[in-house]
C-alpha cells in the first residue's frame, strides 16, 4: 500500500489526475491511496504521504515543500508538464513510484 | 525558444519562488482563505434577499412579513460582516504554524489585539436630532468586516511577530528562590501575549491624540483606500491580468501568485458592493474578485473555454479533437490545466499570443461594460471561481440575466480572437499526423 499525495494550487487539476492514476494502479492491480490537496493544506498531510507530487504550475514552491519533505524523509518532485496536461496517469503513477523505489 | 526558456526559469522562476513563498504573504493568502467558506454560505442568503425580480419584494412581504429582509440577511452579518475578525484569527494561526509556535494560542491573541484596535463605540443620529450622539458598549460591524480587513492583516502579522519572537528568543523572568517551578513558568507563558497587548493598547493611545482618533483611519487613509484605487483602476487590471497570463505562459500558476498579493484588495473591492447593495446604494466598484474569476477567466485563466470548443467541435487533427474532449470537462468548470499543458500553450509562442490577448481584451470589454451599466456590476456575492461560465455571471451579478449576457458577449470575443490561431495550431498537429502516418 503506497500513499501518494498530489498538490497544486487549490487541488482542483491535480484531482483530476488522481482519477487517472487510480485507474492506472487498479490496472496493474498495484494498491495505493492516492489524492490531492491545495498548496495551503500540504502541511496537514505530508504525515500520511509515502511521496508528494507537485503540479508543475507551483513548481515554484518545490524547493520549500522539498525542505519539508527532507525533513521527514518523503520524496518530492514536479510532475512532468507533458504528462500533466495530458493526464497520464501511468506515467505519473510510474514516475511516483519510482521515486519510492518500489 | 531555448535562451528564452532558459532566461525564464533563471529569472522569473526565483521571483515568483520569492513572492509565493514569502512567508507573510502565505499566511495572508492561506489565512483569508478561512474566510471563503462563510462567504459562500453567507452569498446564498444574500442573493435570496436582492433577487432583481419584479414583485419579488413584495410577495416576500406578504409571505413573511414586513421584517423578511432584516430577518434573512442575519447570516449575511455573521459571515461577510466578521470576515476581518476571522481573517485576522487565520493568518495569525497560519504565520504562528510557520514559525512552530502555539497557532491556536497565536490567534486567540490575534484577534483580542485586533479588538483592541477597535473604536468601543458608534456615532448614531437619533431620528430628528441634528447631531450625532456616540453610543458605547458596542464594536462597530463594519470594521469587523471588510472595512477593518486590513487592520486584521497588520494585527495579524505584528502580534504573531511579537509572540513568536519572544518564545523563539526564550525570554525567562526571573522569579525569586522560593517560587515553586511551575508557577513561575506559568507566569513566563502568559508574557509574550502580554507584551501584544501592550504594544496594541499603547499604539491605541498614540493613535486617539492625533487628528486619525483609530487605528482603523490610519490603515484606511493611509493604505487600504490608496491601494484600492489603484488595484480597482482599469490599469491595474489589466497590468495584473498580464502578469498572470505572463506567468501560465511559463508554466506557472499566475493567479495564485498575482492573487497572494492583490487578494486581499480585491476582496475589499468586492465588499464593498456588498455592503452597498445591502444599503440601498450605486455599486460603486468595477473590479473586484469576481470580475477575475467570473468575467475574465471564462473556462480558467486565458479564457480557454472557446479554444476548447473548437477543439472539441471544429478540429480536424486527431490530436487536438483528443485534447478537446479531455479539456472540455474541466473547462466548464473553469479549469485549464490540460490545455496549458496539454496544448501546450505555455512556451508555445503561436498560442501565447491569444492566451494574453484575450483576457486583456475581456478585461476592458467587460470594464465598459459595466461602467457604462450596460452589464451589472458584482453584488458582493462570493461565486466559487469554478461556477461555470453563465451560471456564474448570472449569481455574481445577484441574478441578473444581464451578467450572464455579459459573459455570452466576452465568449464571442474570446473564439474571435482564438479561432486564427486554432486554425494554424490544428494545421500543425495534422500535418504532423500525416507525416508520421498516424
């Protein structure tokens, strides 16, 4: 079970690629728990987070979330742009779990 | 593109880096936004009670009594008119989060400092008396909402400031032998929010012997009415419309960063109809929150909603028809990421130039409009910014069909001015098509 949070300015887009990535894991039969906040509400769930994805629109908050996530050890990174706008949820998904290692 | 692309990640990157993540402005933002749920509710009431419809008042009257108004507006009071008490509460607990200090006890102190800030009395004209008498024991409503926003935000930060410095600086009073530990680190607890009041209450005294009487004056002359004008001018939306299309043009959220700072003056500008609607008065601003989020940014920001419907319904590439039904959804609800990206627009110099020109160009069309009173102004009323395009300027306008006629006329002037650069774009994607074979 792989905890993977998203996060963008109000949560609203990153929801949408959540759906996908849900779709992606149920068919690799890969479980994981998987959702998105806005950039004020990060804090609050960092806790429950194997890894934080950022929406590459606030990527400019990357090196401050990155120093949080430093801190209780749970990788950070932007999502790729392409893949963002597209909504590809297995390579998001590939991409989040590649940053675990698992 | 590449050194273009280059220099923006070198140097507007950090910038925006800067601004968003400047502490005071985060808890601004994040703070005002505790207010927003209140809001919401508080505009469904007041929509109910200005419905623009003939012989609505009248048969509210008679279903309900002379008093519907007064009685339906009481949540109205307790959501818009305390939305500075509440703001003030949230930005102290959000900066005291960032610092690691008590958030809670930060914005208890918060707000008693921002009480404290406050006039104990209202000047009231008795009916046939000719001089105003001042009536005590009483806090004044408007200051507890969006007039006294500002002060909440000053209060908010400088008591948070104090408190947390203090605390970080570790600050101990030495208690005589004797005193048992725990008294004493009692007493040591309750210091910081004592120096609070302290610098408040002597701040207040300062204040009442100069010709400004409150704190409240001083903000409002000073800042809060300068910073208005200039953030409600048709120049400055339309400078700050630019910034945000300039910012998704590289990729960034520009309405997030250019709304931590004008955030809060917008919101004053839109209260202001509000409570003028409430009195009876001439709406008096044209820019406020909701001619962003409502009448401008049709679809999210850039307008995109027509350039997703041609997509959807006049492309001739298989990538872009894709792009259209992936876009449309969203986009009603005015939520354009996978067009920006998608697209994409941002770094795409072919789709950057409608992506700023429309929305520039919506902005004066709706600014004539509603100066001229060809569109209604926006009652105060507090639409999510996801409300769909038409819905949307119906509700903002206090349901008045002219705003959603409004909205209709800047749809027609966004396709005008996407539909050229949709022809090339679409012509690209499917001469690519051909050449790979797809």
């Amino acid at each position: 079970m792989m905890n993977i949070l998203l996060c963008c300015a109000a949560g609203m887009s990153t929801s949408l690629l959540v759906t996908k990535m849900e779709a992606a894991a149920k068919a690799e039969g890969f479980e994981a728990k998987i959702w998105a906040v806005s950039a004020s509400e990060v804090n609050q769930h960092l806790d429950q987070a194997d890894v934080l994805l950022v929406g590459p629109q606030v990527r400019y908050l990357l090196p401050q979330l990155k120093k949080k996530g430093a801190e209780k050890g749970i990788p950070v990174d932007a999502i790729n742009p392409v893949h963002y706008g597209r909504c590809n949820g297995e390579e998001v998904l590939k991409f989040a779990r590649s940053l675990i290692g698992s | 593109m590449g050194k273009f692309n280059q220099m923006l990640e070198e140097k507007v990157m950090p910038v925006a880096a800067r601004i968003a993540g400047q502490k005071h402005l985060q808890a601004l933002r994040d703070g005002i936004i505790l207010t927003m749920p209140l809001i919401i509710i508080g505009s469904i009431f007041l929509i109910l009670g200005f419905l623009p419809i003939d012989g609505y008042p009248e048969f509210m009257a008679r279903t309900f009594g002379d008093q519907w108004s007064t009685k339906l507006l009481y949540p109205v009071s307790a959501s818009f008119d305390i939305m500075a008490l509440i703001a003030g509460f949230g930005i102290a607990y959000r900066l005291a989060e960032h610092y690691k200090v008590d958030a809670l006890n930060a914005g208890a102190i918060s707000v008693a400092a921002f009480i404290l800030a406050t006039p104990y009395f209202t000047m009231f004209t008795p009916e046939g008396a000719k001089e105003a008498i001042q009536v005590t024991g009483v806090l004044p409503m408007a200051y507890l909402g969006s007039k006294g926003l500002f002060v909440a935000m000053i209060i908010a930060i400088l008591s948070t400031e104090i408190y947390r410095f203090i605390i970080q600086k570790n600050i101990v009073i030495k208690m005589p032998d004797g005193v048992p530990p725990s008294v004493s680190r009692s007493f040591v607890a309750l210091f910081p929010a004592f120096l609070v009041i302290l610098v408040v209450w002597l701040l207040r005294l300062l204040i009442e012997n100069t010709s400004f009487e409150t704190l409240h004056n001083v903000v409002g002359q000073l800042l809060q009415e300068p910073l208005s004008a200039l953030g409600g001018s048709l120049i400055g939306a339309l400078i700050a419309v630019f910034l945000v299309q300039l910012l998704w043009s590289t990729g960034l959220h520009g309405a997030s960063i250019v709304g931590g700072v004008m955030g809060p003056i917008w919101l004053a500008q839109t209260d202001a109809n509000r409570v003028a609607l409430q009195a009876g008065q001439e709406l008096p601003n044209v820019v406020t929150q909701q001619f962003f989020d409502i009448f401008i940014y049709l679809g999210g920001s850039g307008a995109t909603i027509s350039f997703a419907l041609m997509m959807l319904f006049m492309a001739k590439s298989q990538q872009s028809k894709q792009l259209g039904r992936l876009a449309i959804g969203p986009g009603i609800f005015n939520i354009n990421e996978p067009i920006t990206f998608g697209a994409p627009i941002v770094m795409n110099p072919l789709l950057i130039i409608p992506f700023i020109l429309t929305p520039l160009v919506l902005v004066i069309t709706t600014y004539i409009g509603m100066s001229t009173g060809f569109a209604p102004r926006t009652a105060g009323v507090a639409v999510p910014w996801t409300t769909p395009p038409i819905i949307g300027g119906y509700l903002a306008t206090g349901g008045n069909i002219r705003g959603a006629l409004m909205q209709v006329i800047n749809l027609v002037v966004a396709f005008a001015i996407y539909y050229p650069f949709f022809r090339m774009w679409d012509k690209q994607n499917l001469k690519q098509e051909q050449s790979t074979g797809n």
